[in-house]
C-alpha cells in the first residue's frame, strides 16, 4: 500500500473559476489600458489631421473648420456634430487658399480615410494625404509613398457644371502611361485595388460635396 498523500485532482468548476477570474482580469486591464492611453491616441491623430491640412493646400497659414450635412455648410462648434468635416484655409491675409475635404471608402484590407486638398479658384484638387490607412505594405500603402501616384493630385480636374449641379467629368483610373486628361489618375503598378479606391473615394466625395460648397463659397470664404 503507498504512503504517497492522497492529492485531490482538481474540479472541473473550480478550473472554470480560476479561468474566468484570470479573464476578467485581462479584460479590467484592457479596458483600464484603452481609457489610459485614448486621450493620447485621440491628441496625435488630431495633430496629425492638422498638419495634414497644411500639407494639402499650400500657403495656408491658419484654418477654420466646418460641417457639411444636408446641403448645409456650418461652422465647427462641437465633436458631436454631424455631417462631412471639410477644413478651409487662409493665407496670412485672410484670403481663401483652399479646402481640405474628409474622405473615406473601402480599401483593398479596411476602410480607406484620406483628406482632399480643393482648390475652387482653378476647380481642381492640389494634394492628398492618406490619414488611416490598412493597405498591404510595399504594395497598396504606396499610395501614400510612391511620387509619381501623388503627382495625380497637383492639379486634378473636378470642375463643376455650370449649373454647379455635377461634375463636367468623371474622375477615373486609367494604366501607368497612359493618362492624357486632367481628370485621369494614373495607377500604381501592382496597387490597382488601392489606386482605385482613392479614384473612387476622390469621385464620390467630389460629386456629393462639391456642389454645396460651391453654393456656400461666401460663407467659407468670410471663414464663419
């Protein structure tokens, strides 16, 4: 007969218990984590937003932002506010230098959000910046690298009709080489998925939000 002690095995409840208590805990630490560290996500993307601004509309020395909804354009006054966030610029004379328009849509991985530097004195989009983006690395986040992709936005044709009612063309993709329009964006070579979704994501909001800027330009331009 052995004299080893007689070592009760463990209950299958009290495993479920010690189980559920350790996740609890991971849970209480990944929630404590989030509200740490959130303000800090939240003060770098906004500054990141912010700089982006500037870098999409040249000579812009400060800015005012706004909301678009319903075909109304109104002053920024509180986060909670609805609508498109659209960010005009000025020089340091006041004078209207362009719009910055909050964009998104479907990526080839997750959803695409890029900001569209406007011009309305030549019609026409003068610069991009990809804000968030999930694209494959050393493929589609060359929208946000690769110069020649870029240079589709120094002076890209939205013009309006003159009713200001649609855009006189369609803003669309066309293969390396051979964009001949100023509507045209040339994709990237093995990134057509992620040079589409820019295309389309630039089309779309150029048709819905162009039209009612034009309608509120005064407004803009006074900056309230």
């Amino acid at each position: 007969m052995s004299d080893a002690p007689n070592i009760a095995e463990p209950s299958g409840l009290k495993m479920i218990a010690v189980m559920g208590l350790i996740g609890l805990g991971a849970s209480i630490l990944l929630v404590a984590t989030y509200r740490t560290t959130l303000p800090y996500v939240e003060a770098n993307r906004q500054a990141y937003l912010e700089q982006a601004v500037f870098d999409v509309l040249p000579r812009t020395s400060r800015k005012a932002t706004f909301t678009v909804e319903k075909g109304v354009v109104e002053p920024l006054v509180s986060k909670e506010q609805p609508g498109v966030r659209v960010h005009a610029g000025y020089d340091s004379l006041g004078t209207l230098t362009g719009i910055a328009i909050e964009a998104r849509g479907q990526g080839f991985q997750d959803v695409l959000k890029i900001l569209i530097g406007y011009n309305p004195a030549c019609e026409c989009v003068v610069g991009m910046k990809v804000l968030e983006s999930k694209e494959t690395p050393g493929l589609g986040d060359k929208i946000e690298t690769d110069e020649r992709f870029r240079s589709n936005f120094e002076s890209l044709d939205v013009r309006l009709s003159p009713d200001g009612r649609k855009l006189v063309e369609k803003v669309i993709l066309v293969k390396k080489g051979e964009k001949h329009e100023a509507w045209q964006i040339e994709a990237i070579t093995g990134a057509t998925i992620s040079s589409r979704a820019i295309t389309s994501i630039i089309d779309a909001s150029a048709a819905d939000l162009l039209p009612v800027i034009r309608a509120n330009l005064d407004i803009i331009k006074e900056g309230r």
